[in-house]
C-alpha cells in the first residue's frame, strides 16, 4: 500500500497533547482509514502509534499503545474478550461500524480486488456470480473468511454497553458532504471531545487534508478492482438474507431503513 504524507501535512498545525490514550477500534471494512486519517490531523505526530495496526493476536506486544501515562493515538480491528477489555478500559474507545447492507459490497469489493492478498485469488474470477460473492461475504468461506455475524459480533455488539463511543461511517461522509453546515461542526466537533481533544479554529481544513481519499489505499477509488462485477446496490434478496445471518444488528447500530 502506497504511503500517504499525512505525516508531513501534520506538521502544517499545531496540537494540543493528548492526556489520555485514544483507540479507534472498527469493524474491518467501515471506514478504518477515513476515520484514522481524519484523526491523524488533530494529535501530534510524536503521539500517534505507527508500530501497527492493533489486533488480538500481537495486542500484548503493544500494551503501551493504551499507557495513560504516555497517551497515544492508536487503531486497529480489536475483537472483544476479557484481555482487550482490559487493555482498553482506561483508553477513550471509539467504535466504527458501517451499515451492514453496504458492509457486504465493501467486503466483496475488496476480496475480489488486486489489492487483495490471501488464498482466495480464485474468487476473481468470473466463474463466480456476483450475488454467490455476496452469500460468501455474508455466511462466510468455511475454514477460509468468517461469517458476518462472527465479525459483527466480536468487533462490533459485544462492545456495546461497556463505554465505548458508537460511530457510523456513514454519519462521516453525510458530514462531510456538508463540511460548511453547523451541522457538520457540532457533529465534528463532537468527535473531537469524545477524544478528549479542544476544536481549533482551523478544524475545517485539517478535516479535509485526512479526508482526502486519495491518502487512502482502501478507500474505494483507490481499489483496482472491476466494480462492474458487482451491483451498486445490495438486492433485495441478499439484504433479506443478512436479516437471518445477523437479526437485529441493523437496528441495534442505529439503521433504520
């Protein structure tokens, strides 16, 4: 993945030390780097954790990454269990999700885009229908990609309830599509207090810089990948059956319709 130069715009501002850890944690696929990268504008470079993208698997090697006496601005897809629980419990948690409908194309999309790596090469080729793509995102590739209600679950509803901060992706980019809006600046500025970060004046500007798709190498633009495989919409049967695979999480995260 090609490198952004967030790190050299950042220097452009001046900052305001965190004095408590911040973890953006997300469901995989939800705007990871959109919300990563628009934050990255706000906290210094010096207390930013680049060492790594934090999971369950290496999270004990990274246990400073959520230090309160060193606070750092940290991200990952961090599931739920006693010890992430634990880790994060003195950290301001945000929490990322994406309405599953849409959920289910992103996954797709990346999975059968060359920036793509894994054992699963075969699904690029077009000897799989578009809405058979979609049924293996939705109910999983048994022994090769979880099912959605396992990532949900794990990455998203069991964190519920235990102080984490609930945001939508696509809250993000309606604000964003309306940055000049009050709206769009008590909804920003917001999410900086949750983070336990004063609104500069100049909150506009750094929001756009980390916006800025092109500093993304997930952000869908930046994908190679043949979107006409897909349907821009998710159909209708799909959508009824994400309804069995995940009853309720639509609603729970706040979808409505």
């Amino acid at each position: 993945m090609q490198k952004d130069n967030l790190d050299e715009r950042n220097l452009e501002f001046s900052h305001q030390p965190l004095t408590a850890p911040v973890f953006l944690n997300s469901v995989p696929k939800s705007g990871t780097h959109l919300m990563r990268n628009i934050m990255r504008m706000f906290v210094a470079n010096e207390q930013q954790y680049h060492d790594t993208f934090i999971q369950i698997p290496i999270m004990h090697n990274h246990a400073r990454a959520f230090d309160p006496a060193q606070p750092f601005l940290s991200w990952g897809h961090l599931l739920f269990s006693d010890e992430s629980m634990f880790a994060t419990r003195l950290t301001r948690h945000i929490l990322l999700v994406r309405d599953p409908y849409t959920w289910v194309l992103a996954r797709a999309r990346f999975f059968i885009s060359e920036n793509f790596e894994a054992s699963l090469d075969h699904l690029k080729s077009e000897a799989f229908s578009p809405e058979s793509l979609l049924n293996m995102m939705i109910f999983g590739i048994h022994g090769k990609a979880p099912p959605m209600n396992d990532i949900y679950t794990f990455n998203a509803t069991a964190w519920l309830g235990t102080g984490v901060h609930l945001y939508r992706y696509e809250d993000i980019v309606e604000n964003l599509r309306d940055i000049d809006s009050k709206r769009a600046r008590d909804y920003f500025g917001a999410l900086l207090e949750t983070c336990g970060i004063a609104v500069p004046d100049d909150w506009k500007q750094r929001i756009l810089i980390g916006s800025d798709k092109k500093q993304s190498g997930t952000a869908r633009e930046n994908l190679v990948v043949n979107n006409n495989r897909l349907p821009s919409q998710l159909p209708e049967m799909q959508r009824r059956l994400v309804e069995v695979a995940v009853p309720g999480l639509r609603e729970l995260l706040g979808y409505k319709s």
